[in-house]
C-alpha cells in the first residue's frame, strides 16, 4: 500500500498534468511561465519532489487556478459517498496543509518578510 506522501505527490503530479493539458501546455511551457526549470517540473510530474508552498502558488497561478485544486483528489468516477480511507486521507490532507499555512504565516509575522 501506497503511503499518504505518495498518494498526495500522486495527486499532485495528476492534476498538474490535468490542467497542464486543458490549457494545452508542455512542461516546458509551464515551466517557463512558473519560471521552474524543466527538469524540475518534470521531477514534480514524476513525483520524485515535492513543492514548497512557493512553488504550488507558483504552479496554480500559470495554471489559472486556486492553490487546493492542485491538492484534491480526482472523484470522478467514484461512488457519491467516498471510503473511510480516502476520507480519512482527506482530512490528514487538510491537517497538514492547514499546519503548513499556520507555520508560514507565523514565520512572516515573526520575520516581516510577507513575498
């Protein structure tokens, strides 16, 4: 079984390609308009890294698209009420990026350094 960390760099790494695509983008061409290296985005895509907060506002502004979209699973397809396991990974999810976002938030306040 997969863990959380590689569901989550899955996920990712699919909707990156998803909305990479309806916009007709290569990875070069993203990569140029988030101003990440080719390679870069093409480890992210490969999920063999992870983005920091930076680069995912990065990512979903070339997009056109808001930060969570690129974070939440795909339910197509998937029976209306979802498995405990998927909802339970979705509320870890939110966890750790509500933690994440309190964490960078309390660093800005505490340096001034609001970029």
């Amino acid at each position: 079984m997969k863990s959380e960390t590689e569901l989550i760099r899955k996920v990712l790494s699919n909707n990156i390609k998803k909305f990479r695509g309806i916009l007709n983008y290569t990875q070069e061409k993203l990569a140029e308009k988030t101003g990440l290296s080719s390679q870069t985005l093409n480890d992210i895509e490969g999920c063999r890294r992870w983005v920091s907060s930076k680069t995912l506002s990065k990512l979903a502004k070339a997009l056109n698209i808001n930060e969570f979209e690129l974070l939440l699973p795909d339910i197509q397809g998937i029976a209306q009420k979802p498995k405990k396991s998927s909802l339970k990974s979705l509320i870890t999810l939110k966890k750790k990026l509500k933690n994440l976002i309190d964490t960078q938030f309390e660093e800005a306040i505490d340096t001034g350094n609001f970029k």
